[in-house]
C-alpha cells in the first residue's frame, strides 16, 4: 500500500521535472535566439555606421583635397609666399588643418606657416616626399601619422607634387592634419561604452582610433593584423566578428572602403555591451522560469495528492462493489433457493385446495367455494411467478450459443407452444422468411412466445389481433421485427416495460406478472444484441430485436446508438445463481 502510495506521487513528481526541463529547455533556446538576434542586430548597427561615417570621411577628405590643390595653386604663381586671409577662411578654419607647408625639390623646407625657415629642416626621407618625387604621378597622398619636425606634434601628411613648367618635379606641398581631429568625428558616432571607432589606411596602418575609455588612441599608427577583413578589394563593405588587436575585446565589426581614397572606415560594437541588453530580457526569463517551476512542481506534488486521494477512493469503490458482488451474488441464491423451494409448499397449497373442494363440494356453500378458487388462483399465480423469477436469475448461467440458428425455428416452436391462444383470439399471423442469427433455440422461442403472447394478450378490442413478423439488415444485425394492431403502448412507458415487474395495466385486465419483457432483454443482451419498441397508442406497436449477423466475425458489430433503449441500465443479476432447473414454458406476460 505505501509503495503505491509512492508510486503516486513520484509519477506525478516524474511529469513535473519533465514539464520544468522542457520549460528550461525552452528558455534556452529562447535565450540564445535572443542572443544571436542582438548579436546580428549589433552587426547590422555597426555596418550602418560604418556607412555614414566613411561617407562623412570622404567629403572630409575631399574638402582637404581641395583645400591643398588650391594651396598648390597658388603656391605655383607666388612662390615661397603665405596664402591670403581669405584662402585660410575658406580652406582651413573647420578643416582641422593646423600647418600648411612646402617643401623643396630637394626635400629642404621651403615654408611653414608655423615658424619663419631660419635654419635648414630636411624632409628628403618622409614617405610624403618620396612617393611624389618617384613616382611622377600628381596624386594625393595620405601619409601615416607622423611626429612633425617643425611642428613636434603627431599628424596626418596630406600631400600632393609640385611641378614646373615643363613637368619636371618642383616639390611637395603639405596640408598637417591632427589625428585628433578625426577622433572629434568619431564621437558622433555611438558604438557604445566599449565599442570604438577606427580610421586606416589599405596599407593596415592605423590613422586614428577612438575609444570612450578615457579618449582611448592606443594602435595609433600600428599595423591591424592580417586576420581583419576590412582590406580585401573583394569586400569593400561588410560585418564581421572581430577580436581587437589593442585590447582583446570581442566586437562586432562594420567596415567600409571609402570610395575614391585608399582609406577603410570601421564602426566596432563590444560583444558585452550587446549582451547587457539581453541581461534584462534573461532576467525577466529567468524569473518567469522560476516562478512556473515552483507553480509546476507544487501542481506535481497536488495532482499526486489528487491521485492518491482518487487511488484511494477507487481501491474503496472496488472493494464496496466487491461486497456489493458477494452481496447479490448471496440474494440472488437465496431468491432463486426461495423461488424452487416455495413450489413444493404452493404445489401442496394447491393439491389440498382442489381436494378439499372435490371432497367436501356438498358442505360447502357457494362463498366457501369462491374462497378455494381464489386460494387455487393465487397459488397458481405465485407459481407463475416463482418460475419466471427463477429464469430471469439463471439466464446468466445458461450456455451462449456456438452456431448460428435459423430464426424461423425458434419462431415455428413458439408458435406451436402458443397454438390454442392463437384459435382462442382468431389471430392472423403473417411471417416472412427469417434469417439465421447467433442465438440458441431456447433463448429466441422464449423471446418469440413472450412478444406473441402480449400481441394476442394487449388486442384492440373490437379488431382481431393481426400480427406481421419480418426481418431486414441493420448495419452488422438482423433486425427481427413483431408487429401487431394491439392496444399500443404510451411514449412515457417505451422504456419502462422492459424493467422487472413494471405492469402498465391491472391483473384483472391482463394477467401476468410483469417480468416477461424484462427477460427477453435480458437474453438478447446476453446474446449481444438489444431490444426497442416503437408504438402509437390505439394502432398498434412493433417490438424489434436486434442480433449479430453469424457471417460476421466475433466483435465486428456494435449497436447503433439510435436503436439503444434500456441495455445500458444497471442489471443486478450480475452472477449466475446455483441450484438452477430447467423452465421451458413462456416467461409470464408482461
């Protein structure tokens, strides 16, 4: 009993840990989802940035471009001599431009707007001189940060050649730009409180870089590692995952080539910075998950209080119908004991009663032989009714048919057994041919004789009985049909005739006692078949018994619902009674 009891609630406990598992299966399913839907949105985010500020970055350049071919210009038609005010107006007051110099063919410092050339500054090995002295070709250049000789400050060298008359080379002219000024740009743009923004050139060398840790420059003219995509000529534009080179952070990247120049922009977001946005998400999750795992498992634990309790109450139930069983099982050998024992007693009653009317018939008056009659009438009633008591209680112990039978047999024998009612009543009886049904003899001439004889008993007055027997398919059943143009029968009382000792009309309009059709259901379902009947009052009613079609396999057929009538009440005859006898006469009318 406790190892049931166990069992219980460790079923129920077994199903709640499966629900709680799917549910935190779920959330993190959901959870990386989540993530990875952040991560691609930060991607996205990033490679858009990357858009408007290598945009930005190009008109930036091309202001300066401008500004320096201007210089240039007038470089070309007053040698050695400093830009107008207004040049400086146009050019350079939001440009970031803080020196704008000239260096010679020889790669001397020629002028600087920053200090009077007192003393000879050489310039002939600075990358921006050198590619415009061999190259020969007039292009811009944008060096890589360099600390100025003249100026000791870290710029960027925008450069383009000078060149005389004929071609020949004249020198460079030079726009210095502070990093920093790009670094102001860079704050623009929102990449989060680790994200970080970078400027270089296709050479992988770093022009500027911006972090909002504390203005973070680290990496400023170093080399970007080989592993980062932003370089390849096949993917001027994309986004990707990418581990700084500075500090090892994990960020997502967007790059962009900025058209025109062999410069690369990229927006980076930091990977933790992304994922606190999904902190709070999670946490929600995780708190809605704790709260429906403790509602599970309480549930878990209730419904195996639940289960135990209906355990209980069924083991309870089970063993109440197991007494309730034994019970009837004991009340219906008694009463089937009663019912043969008390024919000994009425046969005495009887055989006394006619032998005192036969032996004192001259003593007694005419109310003395009215009493004997009725004392003879009532034993023979009680006699009736003890043999029909006894076949309803010993059908259940009667053998179930193992061939089919011809239906018109068992009709033939009734008909036979109830001959002398027949010319009695001047009945006319019309039957088709009937089929071959499951059934025993003995069950279907009982059903037969009690159908015909309430037809003959419950006549019209005024009308002979007539009485139509028929059969036809109805679905896996043959349908046996008894027709008659009797009295009829109330729709109050269709279900109510089949029931034991149920009498819709007085003993003294029709005898009987009341059992007859309660028997014949009973052996019809026993057969697996059921019974119905369909009337109207004053025209008549047709009684209709269903059973299996032999042909078909055991189980195949099942009763259709609108033919269901009373099989499915209770029926209290649940065992077969001990000490049965044969009765072969018709059940008592009912």
């Amino acid at each position: 009993m406790r190892n049931r009891h166990l069992r219980n609630y460790a079923w129920s406990l077994l199903a709640g840990l499966v629900m709680v598992a799917a549910l935190w299966g779920a959330i993190v399913v959901v959870t990386a989802h989540n993530r990875a839907a952040l991560r691609a949105e930060a991607r996205v985010e990033a490679g858009n940035m990357a858009r408007v500020f290598a945009e930005h970055i190009r008109r930036t350049v091309t202001m300066i471009d401008l500004a320096l071919q201007d210089y240039r210009a007038y470089q070309r038609s007053n040698p050695g001599s400093p830009p107008a005010e207004g040049w400086r107006d146009a050019y350079l007051k939001e440009g970031g431009v803080f020196q704008w110099a000239t260096i010679d063919e020889r790669g001397m410092m020629a002028f600087s707007n920053l200090a009077p050339v007192t003393k000879p500054v050489d310039l002939s090995d600075r990358e921006h001189f050198r590619v415009h002295r061999d190259s020969g070709r007039d292009e811009l250049f944008i060096s890589k940060p360099v600390l100025g000789r003249v100026s000791q400050r870290w710029s960027i060298q925008f450069t383009r050649r000078l060149s005389r008359p004929d071609g020949s080379f004249a020198g460079v002219v030079v726009l210095s730009v502070e990093p920093d000024y790009f670094i102001a740009n860079f704050e623009a743009i929102d990449t989060g409180a680790h994200g970080v923004t970078l400027l270089a050139g296709m050479d992988r060398i770093v022009r500027a870089r911006f972090s909002r840790q504390e203005a973070d420059t680290r990496g400023l003219g170093e080399a970007l590692p080989a592993d980062y995509p932003f370089f390849d000529p096949a993917r001027p534009v994309g986004a990707a995952p990418v581990t700084s080179f500075v500090d090892g952070v994990d960020r997502h990247s967007g790059w962009r080539q900025v058209k025109g120049y062999p410069l690369v922009v990229a927006a980076q977001v930091a990977d933790d910075d992304v994922m606190e946005r999904a902190v709070v998400v999670e946490r929600n999750l995780h708190l809605v998950g704790a709260l429906v795992t403790a509602v599970l498992l309480a549930g878990a634990l209730a419904i195996g209080h639940l289960l135990e309790r209906r355990a209980r109450a069924q083991r309870l139930l089970e063993r109440q119908a197991d007494e309730l069983r034994i019970a009837n099982g004991e009340v219906e050998r008694l009463a089937y004991v009663a019912a043969h024992d008390l024919q000994e007693p009425l046969r005495a009653i009887t055989s006394y009663s006619q032998l005192v009317a036969m032996t004192y018939a001259d003593a007694l008056d005419d109310e003395g032989r009215e009493w004997l009659g009725e004392v003879t009438a009532a034993a023979a009633r009680m006699k009736h009714l003890l043999r029909d008591i006894q076949l309803y209680l010993a059908e259940k112990s009667l053998p179930l048919p193992t061939a089919p039978l011809a239906a018109d047999a068992a009709l033939k024998a009734a008909l036979a057994r109830l001959a002398p009612m027949v010319a009695e009543t001047g009945a006319e009886i019309d039957a088709a041919p009937l089929p071959e049904v499951m059934a025993d003899a003995r069950r279907l001439t009982e059903a037969f004789c009690v159908l015909l004889a309430n037809a003959l008993q419950y006549r019209a007055p005024g009308r002979p009985p007539r009485i139509r027997i028929a059969a036809r398919r109805e679905g896996g059943f043959h349908a046996l049909e008894v027709a008659d143009n009797g009295i009829g029968i109330a729709p109050d009382y269709h279900e109510r005739i089949f029931e034991v000792f149920q009498r819709l009309h007085s003993r003294a309009d029709h005898p009987g006692t009341g059992m007859g059709l309660a028997i014949v259901r009973k052996m019809i379902q026993r057969l697996g078949g059921h019974i119905r009947v369909a009337s109207t009052p004053g025209e008549g009613s047709t009684f209709t018994i269903l059973l299996p079609d032999p042909a078909l396999p055991p189980g195949h057929t099942t009763p259709s619902t609108r033919t269901t009538l009373t099989e499915a009440r209770h029926d209290p005859a649940d065992h077969a009674p001990e000490g049965r006898e044969d009765v072969h006469r018709a059940a008592g009318g009912g």
